[in-house]
C-alpha cells in the first residue's frame, strides 16, 4: 500500500478542517499518515486519528508559528528522507502553498496545484483555464505533492480511528527562521464562517455600491445561520475585504442554498460555489451566465428585492 501524507495546518492552535477532508480522501488511496507543526499539534493529531490517520508526526514548538514556511519545510524534508512518504496532500491555504512550493524546489518533486480529484497515486484532475476545463493528469516521481480545493472531498470520520502520535525532534536551523510573522490581524466577524454556512448570500457589482451591500448583512441576520460573500470586482471596487471573495481566487463554499444578488457569473466565480446544493440568482440581465448553473432565476433589481426579502422574512418568523 502506498503511504499518504496529510499535512494538517494548524492557525493560532486550530486546526485546518480540510486536513481532515484530506485524510478522508487519503483512506482511499493508501496508508493514511499526517505531518501537523505548531503549538496545539500534539491535540490535533488525535482529531487527525479520527479521520484516519495512523501516525501523526507532531511538534508543538513555537518556532513554526513565529516563522513563515521555512522551519516547516525544513522538517518535512528531514521526515520525507527518514520516512519517503509516495504521496503529500496539502490544502489550496496560503501558508500550505508557501511550504508545498517551497518543498517541491527543494526535493525536486511534482507539484500539482488545484486539484479537484484524486484517482489514485498516480492519477489526479485538477481545473484549468480558470476552472472551465477539468484535465487528467499523470503523476510522476515521488513524493507526490499535490494541492487540493477546499470542499472538493467530504471529511468524513473513520470508526475507531486512533493516533499514534510520533514527535518531530528536529532542530530548526537559523538560516530557516528569516520570515518571522510580526503581527497577527482578526477580523472580527459575527455569524458563520462563509465557507461552513449553510446559507450564503452572494452580492455582485449589480449592487452598486457598498451602502447597498449592508442591506444584503441585514438580510443574513434576518435569515439567521447565514453568511455574506462577494465577487472580486466587488472586492477589488473595496466594498468589502478580501475573506468576502468567492471563486478562483477566493474561497470555495458548498452550502444547501446560495443566492447570487447582481452577480453576472463569470466562470472564476463558478468555480468557486457551483457546488451548493441549491442556487438562486437574481439579475436584471436575462441572458446573465449566472441563469445557466441556477435552480431558481428571478429577473429582476436586486435592489428593490433585497429590501422585500427582508421583510418577508422578519414578518415571516414573527
Ligand atoms: C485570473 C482571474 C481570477 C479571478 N478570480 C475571481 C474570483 O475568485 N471570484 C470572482 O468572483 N471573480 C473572479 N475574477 C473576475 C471575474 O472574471 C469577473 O470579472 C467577476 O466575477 C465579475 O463580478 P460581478 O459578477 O460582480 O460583476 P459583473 O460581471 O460586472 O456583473 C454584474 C451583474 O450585475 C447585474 N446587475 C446590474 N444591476 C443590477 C441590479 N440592480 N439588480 C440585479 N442585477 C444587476 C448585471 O446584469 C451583471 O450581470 C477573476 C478574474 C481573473 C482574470
């Protein structure tokens, strides 16, 4: 059986979901192992045993939090030559990227990023061509890296799963302590996590400003349980930050609805939601992309609906 890699990031002692996405995903394809460093290591790796993983190595020093990628790279080069692991699986995050670029130079190893799909050790899909063509692709050499969308498997846990928990004693050199994180920014935030709602209410550049934006907030409060994103042209118009963005380069969210508010549906904002479970659009524009991939178009000016949603809802809940 080959061996499968998981490397698990860890944030200000949380630990990633879709690692836990990936070890679902890598019980298929082999033997299930997972690298995770950063204080509050040592706890994920038994949340990490439960999606199945066999061995955690774990360590939770300070020094992979304080320095940006390259302590991490430096024990995982050190682990992969003790332990030659055929394939690592990261998720699309940025510090994952930053480390699994970082290491494919150093090893000299495939790196495949955006991948959608893993059919087994040597066969993947990844998108292409902002997310409109799906390619097969061949894997060569080993390790294998490879970058997976968020979402694009399910976590689901393994019955039983337990840990064993293998300490990573290597000694960070200085010359990999040059990128320190000098300063950590919150955004404060109410309500669910964009990428875990179960709604999501998306607004476009058809709301044409970011006064008109608030009003998609108050429908979100109004709903409950709900979550607001955007397009980029919003969030390059500055509206709101960067976390709103959904697509290509933004987040990827799977919820049960998702209403798309003057959003025109380009393919790099596809890809990014086209895996809700219900979606509605509402557009002035009848021929708007966004109509083809919808459960429910309604043409018409999101402006005059946004204000009527609300208060159908409130009169609606009492
Ligand atoms: C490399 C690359 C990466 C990209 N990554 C992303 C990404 O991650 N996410 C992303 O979203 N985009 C991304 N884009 C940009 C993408 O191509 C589109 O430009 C963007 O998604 C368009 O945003 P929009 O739908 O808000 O704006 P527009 O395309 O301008 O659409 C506005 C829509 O609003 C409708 N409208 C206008 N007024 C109203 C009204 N009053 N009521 C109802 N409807 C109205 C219009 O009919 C129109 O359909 C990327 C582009 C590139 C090149």
């Amino acid at each position: 059986m080959p061996t499968i890699w998981v490397y698990a990031e860890i944030d200000n002692g949380k630990l990633d979901p879709s690692s836990l996405e990936l070890a679902t995903k890598a019980r298929e394809l082999g033997d299930v192992e997972a690298v995770v460093l950063g204080p509050g290591a040592t706890e994920a790796a038994a949340r990490l045993g439960e999606y199945g993983a066999e061995i955690v190595y774990a360590s939770d020093d300070q020094v992979y939090a304080d320095y940006v990628a390259q302590p991490h790279v430096h024990a995982l080069t050190e682990l992969i030559g003790e332990n030659a692991p055929d394939m690592i699986l990261f998720a699309m995050n940025y510090d994952s990227r930053d480390i699994a670029g970082r290491l494919s130079a150093r090893l000299g190893s495939t790196l495949m990023s955006n991948v959608l799909e893993i059919e087994s050790v040597e066969r993947a899909k990844t998108a292409i061509i902002g997310g409109t063509i799906i390619v097969d692709v061949a894997l060569e050499g080993a390790p294998k890296i490879l970058l997976a969308r968020a979402k694009s498997f399910v976590a689901e846990p393994l019955e039983g799963g337990e840990a064993t928990v293998v300490p990573v004693e290597t000694t960070v050199p200085e010359e990999a302590k040059r990128a320190k994180r000098v300063e950590r920014h919150e955004e404060a935030a109410t309500g669910p996590k964009l990428e875990d709602a179960p709604v999501v209410l998306s607004g476009g550049r058809g709301l044409q400003g970011p006064d008109n934006f608030k009003h998609l907030e108050d429908l979100a409060s109004a709903i409950g349980n709900t979550a607001v994103g955007a397009t980029r042209a919003v969030v390059d118009a500055g509206w709101v930050p960067y976390s709103y963005q959904i697509g290509q380069t933004g987040k990827t969210v799977k919820p049960s609805v998702y209403i798309a508010f003057g959003v025109s549906g380009a393919t790099q904002h596809i890809v990014g939601m086209k895996g809700a479970k219900r979606i509605i659009a509402i557009n002035k524009d009848e021929e708007a992309p966004i109509f083809q991939i919808s459960d429910l178009g309604v043409v018409g000016d999101a402006l005059k609906i946004i204000p009527q949603l609300i208060e159908e809802v409130k009169s609606r809940k009492g």
